[in-house]
C-alpha cells in the first residue's frame, strides 16, 4: 500500500484530483499528451486509479523536499481590492463593480502566494497575469473558481525558486511534490475564506475546463 506522497512524485501533474466537501479525494482527469481524459479509461488511467485506491491516507505525508513553509493566511493585497465587494470570510463570492452602476460580475481568478499569503483579485474577465503582486508571477497558485459547479480549481504551481536552471529547468518529481504542497495549501487557506461546500481540484488546464464548462478557458 503507497502513500500519497509516493503517488504525487509518480504521476505529478497527470493526475487532476478533487477534494470534494466531505474530505473525500478523487482523480477525475488523466494528462496525456496534453489532452484530458474525463473518461478514465485508457490503461494509464486505469494504472493511476488502482494505485490511488490503494493509498493508506492514514499515513502522513511527510514532505521530501525541503521548501519555504507555506503560509495558511489570506493577506488581501489592498491594490488589487479597488473596485471590488467583498467579505473576507467569503472572498470566493467577492464582486467586481469599479464604476458602482450596477454592472457587478462575480470574481472568477485569483492568485495566491502561499508562502507570504498575499492574495490577488483578477478582474473579470483578464488573465491572472494582467494583475502583478509583490512577487513574480509564477511564485503564486492560479485559481479559477467555477460558480455553477461550487468547484475552485487550481493551475498547476512551479514558482521560481523551484526553476534552479532557468531556462533550462524541468517541472521534475520534486517540482511535482512541490506544486501539489501549494495546491493543498491553497484548499486549505480558502476553506477558512469560502462559505458554503465547495470541492477543489488540482492541476486543472485548459482542456478539463473547456470540457467541464463548455467554453475555453484560459
């Protein structure tokens, strides 16, 4: 029986997996060849789900690579906050109307630094690199929250002081585990900062949002 640990540093970011409401995970998508499998049956997909079945949850996942502790705090940055309504308790819901007319559209991007905490409000509908924060870009987790579905999902996060060559640098099996970090701690931060039952998933791209929403995403 593995851990998942061991399944992280295996498949990385092949597998999208959900947390829904009550804890539970999943792996919903399979990453071949940058194309999403909603189906899960081709014979990876089929390898990748008995291994996750048989992971012993009940096993600590103590880290292999050593990375700068992330935070579980939300610090709004207060640039980014103009225009927007919101509820710290409940900044998944948060409204963007910067003329006060009326035109609100709900939040559906943010960033989110998870080793300073610093969070970003993505105006709708600009990129999430539209909005810099104190950081480099890559140094945050890349949300996109899907009302319709209460799903939060998360980009996949290789941060700059995980990209050792440059240029040259691979997304490798401690990248993998890294990124993973982030993403549980980017659940976890907004679990204290979304009212309501939310699920979340990891390693989203664009193919499993247009599949799962019906329009490209980006």
């Amino acid at each position: 029986m593995g851990t998942l640990r061991d399944f992280v540093r295996k498949w990385g970011v092949l597998a999208s997996y959900i947390t829904l409401p009550d804890g539970t995970k999943k792996v919903v998508h399979v990453r071949q060849a940058h194309v999403a499998l909603p189906d899960l049956t081709n014979p990876i997909a089929q390898e990748m789900l008995e291994e996750f079945a048989a992971i012993d949850f009940s096993v600590r996942r103590g880290a292999r690579v050593r990375h700068p502790p992330f935070t579980r705090d939300l610090k709004l940055n207060p640039s980014t906050a103009r225009g927007w309504e919101f509820d710290e308790d409940n900044v998944v819901e948060a409204i963007y109307n910067p003329g006060g007319i009326g035109d609100d559209k709900l939040i559906e991007k943010f960033s989110w630094n998870p080793v300073s905490g610093e969070f970003l409000l993505i105006p709708p509908p600009r990129m999430h690199a539209t909005v810099d924060g104190k950081a480099p870009f890559d140094d945050y987790v890349r949300g996109i929250i899907l009302h319709d579905q209460r799903r939060i999902t998360f980009r996949p996060f290789w941060p700059t002081w995980m990209q050792k060559d440059g240029a040259y640098s691979r997304f490798d099996k401690d990248a993998w585990e890294v990124s993973f970090d982030a993403q549980e701690a980017a659940e976890d931060v907004l679990r204290l900062h979304a009212e309501g039952s939310w699920t979340y998933q990891y390693n989203i791209d664009n193919k499993a949002l247009q599949w799962q929403t019906g329009r490209y995403r980006w």
